[in-house]
C-alpha cells in the first residue's frame, strides 16, 4: 500500500481562499501543487517552511493549457494528481450596459471555460484505474441572483450549471463538486467596517472565514460517495433578499 501523501493542484493559491485552502489541506497531510499566475510573498513563505508544496507560476487564462499541464505534472511528480481545486477567479465590476466581449470572455475563461478544460485533460490522461476529486470555488450570488458584476456572474452560472453534468460525464473516475462562498473576505474595495456590517446582515450572523470555506473543499476532497453537488457555505446569506439585508442593517430611528 501506498504511503504517498495525496496530491492536490489548487489554482490561484497565492492568496485569498486559495491560500486559505492550501494552508488547510497543507494542516490535512496533502502534498500540494500551487499553481499561481504571480506567486505572492505569503505562498513563498508558505513553501520555505519546508511544507510539501510546490510553487508553479502559470496562468490558466488559456483552458487549453491543460491538456499539456496534466502530463507534465506526471511526469514531474511520478503520478497524475488526484486532486484540483480551482480557487482562482476573475472579479471585476461591471453593469450589462457597461460591459464587454472583451470582459465576458476573460471571465468565462478563468472562471469556468478552465475548470472544464482541467477535467476534461485530466480523464485523457488518467489510468483506466485512476479515480479523482474537483472541487470549484462557485459563488452564493448564483442563488441570490442581482445584476451587479455582470461577466462575473455570468461565468459562475456557467460554472455552477457544469458541475452536474461533468459529474455525470466524468464518472466514474472523476468525481466533480462546487463549494459556493458567502461574503468572505472584503472585496471590491470595500472597507473593514462595511464587510463587517454585511456579515453582520447574514442569518447566522458575521464570523465566516476563508478557513470555513476550505474545510467544506477538505469535506468534499475526502467524501468518496458524494458528486455532483454545490454546497453553500455562506452563513444563509443566499437566503435572504435585498430587504432582508436593509432591514438588518438599518438602526430604527
């Protein structure tokens, strides 16, 4: 028997959650390969203390990349991973009237068109024998639809639409999950006091963390029987309307 660690890709782990999520399966016994199209100081201090993780710069803007990545990593490594996690994310604000091509197509290609790229290369270039696990950072605004970051969303309604049907397409040797996050980090530039007060709003209260999120990615890497799904991890902030929230928010005068 094998005493291997498993092995896990996670893209855009240099920061955010995907660096919440390295550090996590990283605590969890993984030996990681960190892809990241600019490596950031927290990665690098991350791989100098000696944890197994690997550092590859490489930007996953072109899906196709892919399809030569996989055998590369085998090569490299000795074995196909089993494991991607896909953190990394496009986020960038615009309207349906200030869109553009340009803009829906850089979305929809790091955000979705690459994550179906991975799976696919990676059936191609997998044993007969081999099984795997993908996870996808989705988003809670996929089920709390409003038109503000309009590519953006765009893209993870594509994203979240596939996860079902790359599970059925893919098994039995791929196994195919979403975690979808609530308000996690402040984003957008938004300040500490106003991402605090929109935590504040969400029916469990404030608190959710980037580690949160990666223990849902840890739960779905390990659960051999579970496919197809999309978990909400966002303190019931896709439960509420736009009411709900100023309700919240607002004191009585």
């Amino acid at each position: 028997m094998s005493t291997q660690p498993p092995l896990a890709v996670v893209t855009g782990a240099g920061k955010r959650l995907g660096l919440a999520i390295t550090r996590t399966l990283l605590e969890n016994n993984w030996e990681i390969i960190a892809l990241a199209r600019h490596p950031s100081d927290a990665l690098n201090a991350l791989a100098a203390t000696g944890q197994p993780v690997h550092i590859i710069q490489q930007d996953i803007a072109d899906p196709a990349v892919w399809f030569e990545l996989w055998p590369s990593l085998r090569a490299r490594f000795g074995r196909l991973p089993e494991a991607l996690v896909h953190a990394a994310s496009l986020f960038e604000h615009d309207t349906a009237a200030t869109s553009s091509w340009a803009a829906i197509e850089a979305h929809r290609r790091i955000n979705y068109d690459s994550f179906v790229a991975a799976a696919s290369a990676w059936l191609q270039c997998a044993d007969a024998a081999q099984h795997g696990a993908f996870v996808a950072l989705v988003d809670q605004k996929v089920q709390r639809l409003n038109p503000d970051h309009y590519a953006y969303t765009l893209s993870k309604l594509n994203l979240a639409a596939s996860i079902p049907f790359l599970a059925q397409a893919l098994a039995p040797q791929l196994r195919v999950n979403g975690v979808a996050p609530g308000l996690t980090l402040p984003s957008g530039g938004q300040t500490d006091a106003d991402f605090h007060t929109a935590q504040a709003a969400f029916p469990l209260g404030a608190g959710l963390a980037p580690h949160d999120i990666a223990c849902a990615v840890l739960f779905l890497l390990q659960q051999r029987w579970i496919t197809g799904q999309l978990l909400t991890v966002d303190g019931g902030q896709h439960l509420q309307s736009d009411c709900d929230v100023v309700r919240r928010t607002t004191t009585p005068s």
